[in-house]
C-alpha cells in the first residue's frame, strides 16, 4: 500500500519535474544568462582572460543539466509528498484523498517554498559574495527546517482548536500560529544582502519571478497529478477493509 | 455542496502507522539525501570532492533557490 502511493508521488514528481523544465526553459534561463552576461562583463571589464575550458559547458548546464536537477529534485519531493499523504490522509483533514493531496501541495509551497524565499530569495550567478556561501547555506537551511517545524506545530494546534472552535476558526489559528513562528524565525535570522550596486535589477526580478514559477508549477503538478492517481487508485481498488482492528 | 456532502463518506483506507513508519525513515532518507546532492552538495560542504556535480546541476540549483556560488 505504502509502495503504490510512493511510486505515484515518484511518477508524479517526473512529470512535474518535466513540466518545469518547460517553465524553467523559457522564463528561467534568459534571467540565468543576464547574470552570467554580467559576470563576464567583470570578469571582462578586470582583464582577466577565460583561457580555461569550464568543466561543464553552458550547453550542458542549461539543458541536460538542469533536467536532471530538476527531475532528482521532482522525484525526492514527489517521494516525500506521497509519504506525507499517507500519514495525513484520513487523520489530519477530514477530505477526500485528492483533495488533501491539493491541501497538502499548497502548503508544502507556502512552508518550503515561499516563506524560506521570502528571508533568503534566490540569486542569479554573480550577485553574491563567493566567500558567504557557508553562510548562505547554513541560514537558508535554518530558516526551511525551522519553517517546516512551524508548520508541523501550527497543525497540530490547528487540529485540537478545530475540535473546540470550529474548522474555519481552528484553521485560521492554527495558520497564525505558523505565521507568527515562521515571522519571529525570519525576524532573528541574520540578513544577507550582497547584491552589487550595478546587478542588473530586471535580470534579478525576473530570476526570483521564475524561481517561484517554476515551484509554483512543480508542486501544483505534483498535488494534482498525485491526487488524480491516488484518487482513481481508491476508486478502482474497492477492496473489502480487512483489518478493521489496525486502524 | 456536493462536494462537502461526499466528504464524510470517503473509504479511502487510512495507512495504518506501522506499516508507513519504515517506508517513511528508509526512503525519507534517501529522498533527502538526493536533495542534499542536488542543492547544497560541493558548496558549502562537499561529499564527493571536485565540482562536477556542482557545475552539472549549476543551473538548476540557482533557479530552485538554493544558495550557490
């Protein structure tokens, strides 16, 4: 049972991946190549010469490359759906399984996604400081962890308020709970701010623009591909409930 | 409301506890693991030494967000 839903979250996630290559393709890469065009203006402008061959062409990097990262990417996160779908479907919102698998991806976008972007956004090549990258790192993972912790709280309140003051009130408490964690988290978090005074500003707009595109259509696809297949799963199985007891 | 009206009645199995908990830490572990490689791996703390990964996944690493070079 549990190794049909993660081969669908997995199947899902490829698709997904697919679809935002799409997306990546054509509203990521020219903002990619704006930085990487000002990187060489620099590199250009200081007299330094590229003699060296780079490791991984362009070419490479912007085809196969980010396929093959956004598939790896598509797959873990469609994995861990699916995983997640399982332990909430049936305990966490009384609904339907397509329509947790929809709850679910929003979520799973507001809490990975949007919120770590909102402290710590994306950048293009060369709008940050190389030596930081320790930094970077360890904030960026700090501020997701922390957020996903949030919301696993924030659940769990909104569950027990639910049952004492309603569905529409429980819900709202339990997303304030996330917000005003999620906000005190972000607020302690040192702030990172290395863009250079000459970065293109369209090239950056546009790069974080098609950061959160491409997750926008990565987890919806995942949620609604995943839903449409467990969904159809439950309806086609119809087997007989052995094991009342197991619940 | 039709929708709200099927709500209630949905035999959906629940995945019992005992049978998700493997599958959730064995491959929890894994999937995180591939993510680690995709977006954080030969940055800040390397696994495998050199930058081939880094350079190969470049593209997708910026554009998912993840802090890069």
């Amino acid at each position: 049972m549990v190794r049909t839903l993660l081969v669908r979250g997995m199947l899902a996630g490829v698709v997904a991946a697919l679809l935002a290559f799409v997306f990546a393709w054509f509203f990521g890469e020219p903002a990619l190549d704006g930085g990487i065009a000002y990187e060489d203006a620099l590199s250009t402008a200081a007299g330094e010469t590229d003699g060296e061959a780079p490791l991984v062409s362009r070419g490479t990097q912007s085809t196969i490359g980010l396929l093959v990262a956004l598939l790896i990417y598509g797959v873990a996160v469609g994995g861990i759906f699916a995983l997640v779908h399982g332990g909430a479907q049936g305990r966490l919102f009384r609904l339907a399984p397509r329509a947790t698998a929809g709850v679910l991806a929003l979520i799973g976008y507001v809490v990975v996604v949007l919120v770590p972007f909102l402290k710590y956004p994306s950048n293009p090549p060369a709008s940050s400081v190389d030596d930081t990258i320790g930094l970077r790192s360890g904030t960026f993972v700090i501020m997701l962890l922390l957020s996903v912790v949030a919301a696993i709280v924030a659940v769990a309140v909104g569950q027990r308020l639910v049952a004492r003051i309603g569905t529409w009130n429980g819900v709202l408490a339990g997303a304030a709970v996330y917000v005003v964690i999620a906000g005190i988290v972000a607020a302690l978090l040192p702030v990172v701010s290395e863009t250079p005074a000459d970065f293109p500003a369209v090239v950056l707009y546009n790069f974080r623009v098609a950061t959160l595109g491409i997750h926008a259509v990565l987890w919806a696809a995942v949620g609604l591909l995943f839903g449409l297949l467990v969904s159809r799963g439950t309806r086609s199985a119809e087997r007989p409930t052995v094991g009342a007891g197991a619940g | 409301m039709a929708l709200g009206a099927s709500v209630p009645t949905v035999s959906a199995p629940v995945v019992p506890v005992r049978e998700l908990v493997p599958w959730a830490v064995f491959a929890g572990v894994i999937l995180l693991a591939l993510l680690y490689l995709v977006g954080m791996d030969q940055g800040a703390t390397s696994v495998f030494s050199g930058s081939m990964l880094h350079e190969f996944v470049h593209d997708g690493r910026h554009l998912l967000g993840f802090p890069c070079h």
